[in-house]
C-alpha cells in the first residue's frame, strides 16, 4: 500500500521505516529542511537501537523523505499523521501542529483517503480533524478518519513496533478497517515472522488486532500512559515507606509482582518517570477529565509524587554530603531513561540543575545523551557550567561523591576497585538501584540507593558529616 507518514519526529520516523519492512510505499514528509537532508545521507537524527539499518535498508527503494504534503497526498492511499502534540500552557495538549496539517490535506485532496491519527491526542480529535477537513473544503465522501495510537518506548520502539503487545485502531466506517488490517495483515497473519530477512525480537507469532470506536482509541493511549506513570509513582511511595521501616523495596517488587494480576513492568522505584510522553500525558489526560467535568485527584497524586521524588534524593545528597557548595560530584546517565538520547523532562537534568544552583561541580557521563544534554543544561544553567566526561571514570577523578541518574548497563557493571580509587570520597548515591547494597559495603563504598537501608563500609561509620568531618579516617579507610 502506498502510505505517507507527516511528521518525522520520533513516532513518525519510527513508523515511516517500520511501515516499509512491512513491504509498503512510504513518503516520509518534515518541514525541516536539514532533517530531510540528513535522512536522505541515510543519518539518523535521534539514538534509537535499530533505526539506523532499516533507513539504510530501505532509503530509496520503499522508502523516500519529502517536505511536500501535497506531493505525498497525492502518491498516498494512507496518511498518518505524526506531528508534534506538545504540553500548552494550561496542560492541554497544543494540538496546532495537527490543524495545520489537517488544512494542507484537505487543500490537496482529489480522491478517497484514509486519515490516521497516530500522534498522542486527547480524545475527540478525530472528530476535530474530520470538522477541519470539511471546514477547509475536503467533501465528506473523499476522506475517512481513524485512530491509530502508538505504544513505542524509545530505545526499543523498532522491535516494539514489529512485535507489539496489541495493534489498536479506533474506526468509524469498514473502508477504514479494511484498510488498516491491510495495512498491518504482516504483523497479525504472522507472515512477516517467517521471513529470512526479518527483524529479530520476542513476540507472539501474531499480533493481537483490537478494533474499537475512534474516541475508545484515543482513550486507550491516554489510559495506558497514565496507567504506566501511577505504577511508577506507587512504587517509588512504597520505597519512601520501606526506608523508613526497614524495608528493602526490591524485596517487596519481587513479592509483589509475582502476583499475575499485578506483574513486576513500572514496579522499579527511582527518581520518578520522565521523557516526552508520561509527563505531557499524564497532564493532558487530567485536563481532558476537567475538561468534561471529572476530577481525576488520581493523576494529581501520581504527578505529585513523581515530582516529590527528585526531592527525595536531593535530601539523600544532602544526607550524605552535608552541605554542597564547592562539592565535587559526578553524575552517571542524562538521558530520562537508557537506550535513548533523549533528555526531554529527564529526572537526570532537574537534578543537575538543582545541584548546580547550589553550588556544586558537577562532571557528567552519558554514553549517548551528552550533545543533547549540553544544550539543555545550557539553557537553564548556562554553558560551560557542567563539564562532560569521556567515560565514567574520569567523571568520577577526585570527587566527593558518584550519582546515578540513568539506568544504563555500562553503570550497572562498573570495574568498582577502579572507580573507588579515582573517588576522593567513596560515596555512591544510586537513583536507579542497580546495585545490591552489601555488593557495594563490600567494595568500601558508602552507599545510598532508593528503598533501601544506606551501608556504610565496614559498619564504622553511621554518618556521612561525621565521614567529611573526619576525612583522614576516610582516606585512610580508602586506601586500605
């Protein structure tokens, strides 16, 4: 089938390439005129595990970029649209982006056309796009409209698109479900799964179809999102609580998610949810409630902790250091989650930001993330304020304590002698849990994690001020 896919951005991207290993026609439409360029070099604009071989499977046979709506309406029988929905100022999602798209197909469409919504919306866009489109000249019988929401975690939204847990579209007509079933038949026939060339991943052999209304749809995606963020926030309420009984919240994920009805996915505590969709999502969806006329007081808990939870391990910094000014501290991770580059809403960023505002210096690692995360941090801190490491250990040269941010697998199997010995202070304050606290009692580390009892090396010291008040005793204990 021919598809056109408007919007290059992450879900668009993703989908435009994935939808041409399913054997499609794709135009890939951006208005960024240097994105476009790089795209058709075969360059990939964004860190995502895959999409680099696919481009260069398919970059000009199956599938081509074009900054022409016109041209891909045309060529297209399908087109979804993937444009940016970013946070407004009252928490509403900005749905500019997809108006103005909307006005550019209907100027431009001639014959029958499937229009797919596949951007993250609140729910009755697709009656707004079908009222823009009649608005703007399109005749009812030319276009139908459907929903078709994504469900693609960056750093592996490539196999989570070829294997999906359920493909959902949201349709108001036959010719719109005909079409999409067409469209996907690779994935749910399963014949895609048996072809020599395909993408390895785990999945079921066919992918689970669900066929709903369009507002169902648009719900669905609003739904899982929040469903995912209050998982999350309950779990990292339950680590406060562990900590202060006694508790080890790893013990108590693994007790509880082996209930089936509950599971052990979004149980892990940390230093909250980030990123570009929960955020925006949760608070779209709690504004689509007002909106309507339901107080959803759940989402507020479920922000509010998120958002407590970046203060929770600043206490902990502070717990272990005392006081910050002039502190050394590396930070290992920037990016809101590992996989990806991505540093939009990161827990890692409002960190640095806050630790720098009070004073500290601050050498950061990321093994992807750093470009973007300068950019960011120039902007709210001002440049050159954080310096970038080209590994961890460097980061980590005489400072006074280690923090990480980021669950990525190169901090998860640190040489730790090592880095013990490049620390002036062997402190390790981990937000993301990734090591056992007698592992690092054992190593010489005083050690803070989320959920769990502090340990402090050899069970001499009790607290960190009585650490830094007495540093000769620490480097003596450091160098044996």
């Amino acid at each position: 089938m021919n598809i056109s896919v408007i919007g290059a951005g992450y879900v668009g991207l993703v989908s435009a390439v994935c939808f041409a290993e399913l054997g499609h026609t794709v135009i890939g439409v951006d208005n960024n005129p240097e994105k476009l360029l790089a795209l058709d070099e075969g360059k990939v604009p964004i860190h995502e595990n895959l999409l680099p071989e696919l481009l260069q499977r398919h970059l000009g046979h199956r599938l081509t970029f074009s900054s022409s709506i016109s041209h891909a309406v045309r060529e297209s029988d399908v087109i979804f649209i993937t444009v940016g929905t970013p946070q407004s100022a009252t928490g509403h999602a900005d749905l500019g982006y997809v108006e103005a798209v909307t006005r550019e197909i209907a100027k431009h469409i001639t014959s029958m056309k499937l229009i797919v919504e596949k951007s993250t919306v609140p729910v009755r866009t697709s009656d707004a796009i079908r009222r823009t489109m009649t608005l703007n000249g399109a005749s009812p019988r030319l276009f139908s409209v459907a929903s078709n929401p994504e469900f693609l975690r960056e750093g592996s939204a490539v196999t989570d698109f070829l294997y999906p847990d359920r493909i959902v579209i949201g349709v108001e007509d036959s010719f719109s479900e005909e079409r999409l079933r067409e469209i996907y038949s690779p994935l749910c026939d399963g014949s895609y799964y048996r072809r020599e060339d395909l993408i390895p991943g785990c999945g079921a052999s066919a992918a689970h179809f669900i066929v709903t209304n369009t507002n169902s749809a648009e719900l669905i995606k609003h739904t899982s999102n929040a469903f995912l963020a209050m998982k999350i926030s309950f779990m990292n309420a339950i680590a406060n609580i562990a900590e202060r009984v006694g508790g080890d919240v790893d013990q108590i994920r693994e007790g509880v998610g082996a209930d089936r009805r509950i599971g052990t996915s979004f149980l892990n505590a940390g230093i909250g949810y980030g990123g570009s969709c929960f955020p925006k999502d949760v608070l779209a969806f709690r504004a689509v409630a007002r909106e309507v006329g339901y107080d959803f007081d759940l989402l507020d808990a479920v922000m509010r902790i998120n958002k407590d939870q970046r203060h929770q391990f600043l206490r902990k910094v502070r717990d272990a250091l005392w006081t910050l000014r002039d502190k050394r501290i590396a930070v290992f991770g920037l990016a809101f989650k590992a996989g990806t580059d991505d540093v939009r809403e990161s827990p890692a960023i409002e960190i640095v930001e806050a630790l720098v505002n009070e004073g500290c210096l601050i050498t950061a690692y990321d093994p992807v993330a750093m470009p973007r995360a300068l950019s960011e941090l120039g902007l709210r801190v001002g440049e050159n304020t954080v310096r970038m490491a080209s590994d961890p250990y460097i980061a980590a040269e005489d400072v006074d304590a280690v923090l990480i941010l980021t669950e990525w697998n190169e901090f998860a199997s640190l040489d730790l002698p090592r880095l013990h010995s490049q620390m002036r202070l062997p402190v390790v304050i981990d937000g993301r849990n990734l090591y056992r606290p007698e592992v690092m009692e054992a190593a010489g580390f005083v050690y803070y994690s989320v959920g769990r009892a502090a340990v402090f090396p050899l069970g001499r010291l009790n607290a960190m001020p009585e650490l830094l008040i007495d540093e000769a005793a620490c480097l003596s204990h450091q160098a044996g």
